[in-house]
C-alpha cells in the first residue's frame, strides 16, 4: 500500500501514513467519480442536429446533497485527524535534546548548545545544513527564520513546518533508524530554493557522542534544553 512514499523511519510515521492512505484514496476515488461523470455527460448531451438546448434552474434537493455530502466527509477526516495533530503537533514530549534550526536563504543554519547547555549564548556550536542526532531519541526543534518563510522538510521522518520570520515555532521528531536523509526546503523561498537542503544523519548514541565530542556540541548527547522563557 502506498509502496511508493520514502521510508518511514518516524515515531509517529505509521499514523501519518495511516491517514494519508485514507485522504488519499478518498480523494482519489472523488476525483475518478467526477472525471467520468463529466465525460459521461459530454457524450450524452454533445450537440445533436434538432435537439435543443432546455433552459434548467437546477435541482435543489441534488444541490443541497452534493454540498452536504462532502461537508460530512470533511468533517469526519477532521475528526479521524485530530488525535494525530495533537499528538504531534501540540504535545512535545520532555526531553533533554534540543536543536535550534534557522532557515536563510538558503541555507539550514543549525545551533546546538555548548558545554554551558543552553542555545543563544557565545559557546553555541553552530553549522550549515548537517543535522546530526542520536537515534531513538526525542529532538526538540525551535524553528526560526531569519528572512522569508521556508519550509523544513524531512520526507523520512513525515516532518514538515513552516519557518515564519518573527516566531519560534517549536517541534519534535523521533528517528527510528541509523542513516542519512534529505531535508528539502518545502517552501518556494527566492531564486536558491531548489538548492536549498540539508542532511540528517542518525547516528547511533555511541556515533553521535563521538561526533558531539569532536565538535563540542553537547558533551553527554544529551543536551540541556535551553531556559524557558
Ligand atoms: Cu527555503
């Protein structure tokens, strides 16, 4: 089913997937139900020596079903996605590992923090476009921008948000699996956007804490989230 999407190596991918199997294939059955009711009815009422055209004011009760019908239909996928989006979205569940992501044209500017375990201070370790952490681990992401709207994109993990300049929008993901994956800027952002990507790497904790060691990201890494403000 849906073999075609990019692996899922997210916590909460399965749930994603789950409910774009399902607005999928209604959309899609939607859009085939549509199609070839318009074909259907360019063949039966096509033009015709002596057939006139009848002037018609509609059908009400037709009218009124085809608005409601999707109305419900709507209704009901909010409703089959709202634990999803809460889940998701509005609950970040604790943890020690924070990331802070910058988006710039065009460029992922990524500030982890220094030995003193808070972002935002002169021993930040920052870099371009590489985000390295440990696997099975929840990251907390504050995402910013610092000029126009991006959108950090990470097809393996079923992350996508906004980067809106003037917000600190945070957000979590867990990765399942050791590897390296693609995070595309989702956003049309100026004339670098179709260059604009980094790479995740998952490490093991043994690999991350090597690397962290090296570039003294986090000593333990863990990170220390920063002060709440
Ligand atoms: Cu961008």
């Amino acid at each position: 089913m849906l073999s075609w999407l990019p692996e899922d190596v997210s916590s909460y991918g399965p749930q994603i997937d789950r409910l774009f199997a399902v607005i999928y294939y209604v959309t899609g059955a939607t859009f085939f139900i549509v199609q070839i009711t318009l074909l259907v009815f360019v063949v039966l009422y096509r033009y015709r020596p002596n057939r006139r055209a009848t002037y018609t004011h509609g059908n009400t009760a037709l009218e009124i079903a085809w608005t409601i019908a999707p109305a419900i239909l709507l209704v009901i996928l909010a409703f089959v996605s709202r634990n999803t989006w809460a889940e998701i979205k509005q609950r970040i569940p604790p943890t020690d590992f924070v990331v802070q992501v910058t988006a710039k044209q065009f460029n992922w500017e990524l500030a982890y923090p220094g030995p003193d375990g808070k972002i935002g201070t002169d021993d930040d370790f920052t870099m371009d476009n590489d985000l390295h952490v440990p696997v099975n681990k929840t990251v907390r992401l504050i995402l910013k921008s610092r000029d126009v709207i991006h959108s950090f994109f990470i097809p393996n993990l079923r992350f996508k948000q906004d980067l809106v300049p003037g917000h600190e929008i945070p957000a979590w993901f867990k990765a399942l699996k050791p590897g390296k994956y693609e995070i595309p800027c989702a956003e049309l952002c100026g004339f670098g956007h179709s260059g604009m990507k980094g790479w995740l790497f998952v490490h093991t904790q043994e690999e991350y804490d090597a690397w962290a060691r090296e570039n003294h990201a986090s000593p333990t890494g863990g990170a220390a989230a920063p002060k709440e403000s």
